[in-house]
C-alpha cells in the first residue's frame, strides 16, 4: 500500500505492540493516519497483520 503520513500523535483508535515498526509509539500506539490489514479471507488472528508496517530505520 501506499505509504501514509505519519502524526505526531497516537491514532486513538489503535492498540499495537510491534515496537519495531516506523509508526510505533511508546505506550502500545500507533501514529499511522490510517493503517490497512491483511489478507483477503483471513482464517484466524494469527493469519491477519498490518500491511502498513514498515521497519524502523
Ligand atoms: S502501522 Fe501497523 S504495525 Fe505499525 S504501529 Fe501501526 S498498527 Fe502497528
């Protein structure tokens, strides 16, 4: 996807703990605008993840 803007301040609506992603905020929260979660037809959590991660530099 395309790269999204990143805030200076944590999406309210988002709880993650990926601390190794470019949009993570201490305290579990991310600062994407917007995120997008992967794939299509899913089976369970495990199989799910955020296609807007990005490694931090
Ligand atoms: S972009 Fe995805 S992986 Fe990165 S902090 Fe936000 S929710 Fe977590």
């Amino acid at each position: 996807m395309m790269r999204v803007n990143k805030m200076n301040h944590p999406n309210e609506g988002i709880k993650c703990v990926v601390n190794t992603c470019e949009y993570y905020m201490s305290g579990d929260h991310c600062a994407a605008e917007k995120i997008e979660v992967q794939p299509r037809n899913a089976a369970d959590t495990q199989e799910t993840d955020c296609a807007t991660f990005i490694p931090k530099d």
